[in-house]
C-alpha cells in the first residue's frame, strides 16, 4: 500500500505493548484515524512530543491490510497547543473538546469541516476567547455539522417562536418545545430560558453569569442521548472547579 500524507489533530493516545502507542487522529482528509506509532513509548527521538493530544501534524502513514490501525511511519509538528495545557482548568477544557472530537468525528470520511472547527477553537483560546464560550461553540457546532442539534428559534409542535419564556429541550421526543405545548417540565428535560446560539458571538456573556448553562446543559444531554455515556473529561472538569 502507499504511504498517504494528510494534517491531523492528535486526539488520544494509549500504551501499547512495551514500546508502541495507539494514536487517534482527526485528520484534514480522511476524517477520523486509529494507527499504530512504532517504537513511540521506547524512543523519543522518532516521534518526539509530537504526538501529545491537540498536537498539529503532518502526518505520514499507510493502511495495513486486514486492520483497522493505520501504520504511522511520521508525524511531524506543524502546530502545538501544548503550552494551553499548563493550567489545570483551561487543560480540562482541552480534553472535553478532545473527547467530543473523538466521539463524534466520522471515520474513515472526509470531515474538513470539523477537523477546520476543531482548529479555529484552540487557535481562539490560544488568543484569550474565553473557555465557557470556546466550549459552547465547539459543542453546538458539533452537533450542527453532525445534523443533531434540533431548532432552537421555534417550537417543533406549534411552530412558535421561543422569545420570551423560552422553552425546553424534551429528551423523549428529541425535540424543543414552547412552555405552551409543554407547560410541565417532563424527567430529564432542559429547560432553555432565554437562550440561543446567538449567545456565543455578538453579546458578551460577561455580566450574565450563567448564561450559557442553558446550552452546555443541552449540549451534555445531546451527547448522552446519542452516544449512551457521559464523558470523563465532564467530570474531571466539574470535579475540577468544585475545588477551586
């Protein structure tokens, strides 16, 4: 097989064997990617740091035959966001968005889109966007470009607008409803007073505390619903900034 060449985002790795690493990768050109970096854990002077999760490179491998993991023959740094993991709190940011990439990215498909997404949001934070606003829009793009995210203007029964009272994100039915056609909360339903997209650019958060909790509430239940786990890095984040 010949050796292709395409950018990618590191998204994970882990230990395999005594001296190889599994690495995942968004790539530019064949969306996600699970390959093989030989000799990674027992020497440095191949891979380097290079492949540290959020890392930019080009990398170079070939698909084996028979396997679901690539062969990574290079993978050399074009970008690295590693110094933004210095701090507890923006490092936790970092993994939930690693995560989501790694749940959601369509492998073996072309995803230029989301690997362009994923990019343009630490390049963001790496310039001082704040991380409640960075995390919200890397999540409700996610589900915008992977066709989940319902409408969030209008109610999906009567058509209605959501200003005003706003309305609810029903788990059951997948769907936002008015407080008219829905006027009790059902279980495991987020409420989504007063809030849309529109929050993320345009309209500072600054002086609203809490309000994006609306949409980070929507986004974790979405990720529930379609992927049936919670996220760890969720967790650890929350877990995180209860100690502060």
């Amino acid at each position: 097989m010949p050796i292709r060449e395409t950018e990618a985002m590191v998204l994970r790795s882990h230990p395999l064997g005594e001296s190889d690493r599994i690495v995942t990768f968004l790539t530019r050109s064949v969306g996600k990617l699970r390959g093989v970096a030989k000799g990674a854990r027992r020497s440095r002077r191949r891979f380097g740091s290079n492949l540290e999760p959020l890392s930019r490179v080009r990398l170079e491998y070939f698909e084996r035959e028979g396997s679901d993991l690539a062969r990574i023959e290079a993978a050399d740094l074009l970008e690295s966001f590693y110094r933004l993991q210095e701090d507890p709190e923006r490092a936790a940011v970092l993994a939930c968005l690693a995560e989501v990439a790694d749940a959601f990215a369509r492998e073996q498909q072309e995803d230029e889109a989301y690997f362009r997404l994923l990019r343009a949001v630490l390049a963001a934070i790496r310039d001082g966007l704040d991380l409640e606003r960075a995390a919200r829009y890397f999540e409700v793009w996610t589900h915008r470009l992977h066709g989940v995210l319902p409408p969030l203007s209008s109610c999906a029964r009567c058509q209605g607008g959501l200003s005003g009272r706003g309305g609810i994100y029903d788990r059951r039915e997948g769907d936002v409803l008015c407080r008219r056609c829905a006027p009790q909360r059902p279980p495991g339903s987020v409420p989504l007073t007063k809030v849309s997209p529109g929050d993320l650019a345009g309209r500072p958060a600054e002086g609203r505390p809490g309000a994006l909790g609306p949409l980070a509430a929507l986004a974790e239940a979405l990720f529930f619903d379609l992927t049936e786990r919670r996220f760890k890095s969720y967790d650890v984040l929350r877990s995180l900034r209860r100690g502060h």
